[in-house]
C-alpha cells in the first residue's frame, strides 16, 4: 500500500490506492494512473458548483416530493437562481460518471425571482433517481452561451455527524472504484487525522482542515481479491471524530 498526499486548486487530497488484482495493476505505474485519474475526478466533483460559477451567480435545489416508480424512488426538485440574465432562454445538461453533459430539457425560462421555469408559471419538476452516495451534476447554460451556472445534488447522500462536524462520501466512478470524502465543520486550518478501513486494510494519513474548515480525501478502496466490499473513514481531531460507511464493487450499485 502507498499513501500518496496531492495537492490541487487549494484543497489537500489525499489518494489513497488500494491493491490490484495483478501485478501489471499493481505496478507502480499503474497505481500512478489510478491516483492521477481518481485525482482528476475528485477536482471535477470539487470544483462543480460555486467555484466554477462567475460572480453573483448562484443555484439552490428545494425538494418538494418523492414518488416510488417500481422499486426505485423519483426525487423532485424545484430549482431557483441568482445572477443569472432573466432575458434568456436556457437548456439543462447533466454531467454523469462519463463526464460527457447530455441535454436533459431546453427552452427554459427564469422568472422574476429567478426560479427556473418550462413556461410561463410554470416551474421545472427535476425528477431524479439515483444511487446512494451520487451526485448529480448539472449546468443550465443559455443558448446564446454567455450565461451559465453550475450545481449538484446528492438525493440520497452517504453521511456521518459527530459535535457539529460532518462527513460525507461522494461516488466519483459508479462501482466505487474511487470516492470523494468530504468533511466540513472542524476548526480552520486544524489537524484531522485519516483513518479509512476497506475490509481488512487500514490507510492513516494526517490533513489539515483548510480556513473553512473543510478538507477533502479521495480514496481508492478496492481490496486485491475482492469484487465487493465496505469502507469506513472516519476524520478525528480532539473535538469531533465523525465517521462514513459506504460500500464498494461491482454489484454495489442500485438505484434508490
């Protein structure tokens, strides 16, 4: 196991591999290409929402229903804006695991208050369905492309709470093969120390909370002769040791 500490657009990430099922896999080069690929997306998943946003521009998502449809669970959004042009038309494009953005609807309009709208009064339904620990990520760009906005939502997130500090784990590729762990709440710029477990595998690393007291992880957990199996993180410091437990692998992946 190798612990390698990176760091990218003013955040500490931490990408951790775990062992391959070959030794081509597991060779140094390989475990190189995982980390940098699973770096990428962490930056992508990172940056997707305010900090790629322009000045004053920005999206909130208000639940407002689920509806069962099978045994999966429609989640509906109402989305409203800030800053962006009134005068224009928009289209919705979704950004998935592929990072290729596919055109979910156009023709939208934005109303006085900046709520997003298929016609006159009357406002978009986002319905989503998604797996635990997905986010869905979105940009609304006006066909003129002067004008855009960035944001996600996770409908059923992966979380863990402890004295006002949190943790949560975000799906970077679908089966796991890397995730995001993002922390919030801790003391600016104070010591968090990593432990994540991936079945018997323990990787420990020390980060440090930037001023906002967030701080980022990215790990890759799949464990040398395994398909599927269950991560545990948890970030400590003296006041708050929040923890998360996802799974990982193959069949570990459903719609909710």
């Amino acid at each position: 196991m190798r612990l390698v500490v990176l760091v990218a657009l003013a955040a500490a990430f931490c990408a951790c591999a775990s062992a391959q099922e070959s030794p081509e896999e597991n060779s140094p080069e390989a475990q190189a290409r995982a980390q940098q690929g699973a770096l990428r997306l962490a930056q992508i998943q990172w940056r997707w929402g305010p900090r790629m946003n322009g000045p004053g521009v920005s999206v909130t998502l208000k639940e407002t229903s689920r509806k069962s449809a099978g045994k999966e669970t429609v989640v509906f959004y109402r989305i409203m804006t800030s800053g962006l042009p009134k005068d224009k038309i928009y289209e919705l494009l979704l950004t998935s695991f592929d990072l290729q953005p596919k055109p979910i609807t156009q023709g939208l309009i934005l109303d006085e208050s900046g709520q997003v709208l298929d016609g006159p009064n009357d406002p978009l339904d986002l319905g989503l369905i998604a797996g635990k620990g997905e986010p869905k990520r979105f940009s609304l760009v006006s066909e003129d492309g002067q004008a855009k906005a960035f944001f996600y939502v996770t409908p059923f997130p992966v979380r863990g709470a402890d004295q006002g500090c949190s943790i949560e784990e975000l799906l970077l590729t679908q089966n796991a093969e890397a995730v995001l762990i993002e922390g919030s709440g801790f003391a600016p710029g104070s010591a968090v120390h990593m432990k994540a477990f991936s079945e018997t595998e323990l990787h420990e690393a020390d980060l440090k909370a930037d001023t906002s007291g967030d701080v980022s992880t990215v790990l890759l957990p799949f464990v040398k002769g395994k398909t599927d199996g269950t991560g545990k993180v948890t970030f400590a410091t003296p006041a708050c040791s929040p923890s998360v437990t996802y799974q990982w692998g193959l069949h570990s992946f459903q719609n909710q």
